[in-house]
C-alpha cells in the first residue's frame, strides 16, 4: 500500500495543514465541500480543530475557501470511514 505524507506547519503554537490538501493526499473521492461538511458533523469546533482560510486567486477573481486543521483533527479524521 502506498501512503504520501501529510505535512503539517507550526502556525502560533498550533500544528496544521490546508484542509484542501488532506482530503486530496487522502484520495477521498467525493467533493471537498461535501466532504468538509460531513467531518464537521463529527462535532470538530472551529478555532479549536480547525480555522477557516481564505485564498484570493486574482487570475480567476474569486476567494476559495480552505481550512487549516489540527493534527489531532488530521488524526481523527483518518479514522473515519464515508
């Protein structure tokens, strides 16, 4: 079985990577809205777990939506089953 690392950063004292990124190393194969919306039904607080994070792309003149997560989030995350 083949597995890519998840990277995570030191972000005020805080473990996180882009919400975005690990659903895409994790394969999941459904949206990333519907995805994100269903993690979050398992009780996950924002400013706790996670942290909302908004990305302008000027070429396209939108704002994509992200999140940072926390390890401990990454963690519980990869026990779920969708």
């Amino acid at each position: 079985m083949y597995s890519e690392l998840i990277y995570f950063e030191n972000k005020a004292g805080v473990h996180v990577t882009s919400a975005k990124n690990f659903h895409k190393k994790s394969k999941v194969e459904m949206p990333f809205s519907i995805w994100f919306e269903k993690v979050l039904s398992n009780g996950f607080k924002s400013g706790l777990d996670y942290w909302p994070l908004e990305e302008k792309n000027h070429l396209e003149q939108m704002v994509i939506q992200d999140y940072h997560i926390s390890v401990e989030m990454g963690q519980a995350i990869s026990k779920l089953t969708f």
